[in-house]
C-alpha cells in the first residue's frame, strides 16, 4: 500500500471512536513495563475474555511478549496527562509516578475508570502487530467520564 493510501486508511480508521487504556505487566526482573492503547476490547463474557494489540516494534514489545499476565486500566477523562505519559518511550514509565504491585508482580495503578486484570490465553500474529487474548481474572469499575480517542484526537464523552 502506498504512503498516501496508507495514511488514508488510518484517517478513515480514525473515524471509530475508541477509548483510552494504558496496559501494563511485569517485565524482567518485575520491572514494570506499560504503553498507552486503544485496541482494548471485549470478546467474551462466558468465558471473561479481552484483548488488546501491540505493534512488534513498539519499545517493550518483547517484554509484553514474555509476560503471562498484564493488567488493562481503562482512563477516565481527567488522564489524558498519564495516556501521553505512558505513549512516550521512557527508560522508566514508572519513575516518580504511584502504582501497587499486585499479583503476578503485575503494576497496578490507582487512578482508573475500569481496571482488569489478566491471564494471557494466546498470542496471535497479526501483521505488524500480535494480538494478545487475555482471561479477566480480576476487575474494578469507578463510574467516571471516559477519555475517548477519536481522529487523531483526545475526546470525551458523558456516559
């Protein structure tokens, strides 16, 4: 596909409004690793399951892969501050920012509208990017006002 096309097709892809997650998980060693998505999604509901894509040359590509579990934290309005934060390429995402360790050594942050935690069920290839099925294992809810995504855009919306 040429440049032009493909920047078309993501213009046009842009047009789906989607919400804004940041998913984290252990890395070597239980440092923590975390990249701000929007390819968050429901798959089942019997049995719980999600799922969430990352391009292979993002920077903790490999560490994603090696994890057995990752934690999703859908953003509320008011952290479009911490979705650019954690889209950045940093050394240390975590460096001066508050989280808990919960199972699985996974980073936990406290500031969500929903959060799940996960089991990894699959990884499946996807062109330039690897799809990763996850088991909810645990959630949370706090009602709030979501951060949306939408042409390229921060958006909110009223539930």
């Amino acid at each position: 596909m040429t440049d032009g096309r493909q920047r078309a097709l993501r213009d046009a892809l842009g047009m789906y409004a989607t919400g804004v997650a940041v998913v984290t998980a252990a890395g070597p060693e239980q440092r923590p690793v975390a990249m701000t998505v929007n390819s968050f999604a429901t798959v089942s509901l019997d049995p719980p399951l999600v799922l969430w894509s990352i391009q292979r040359d993002v920077g903790p590509f490999a560490e994603f892969m090696d994890a057995d579990h990752y934690a999703v934290h859908v953003l509320h309005a008011g952290q479009q501050g911490a979705a650019d934060h954690f889209a950045q390429s940093l050394d240390d995402k975590f460096a001066g920012r508050q989280y808990e360790v919960g199972p699985e050594g996974l980073p936990l942050l406290d500031d969500f509208c929903a959060r799940f935690q996960c089991g990894v069920e699959r990884r499946i290839p996807a062109g330039d990017h690897v799809i990763l099925l996850g088991r909810v294992l645990d959630f949370e809810q706090r009602p709030a006002e979501p951060l949306v995504f939408h042409a390229g855009a921060y958006a909110t919306t009223r539930p």
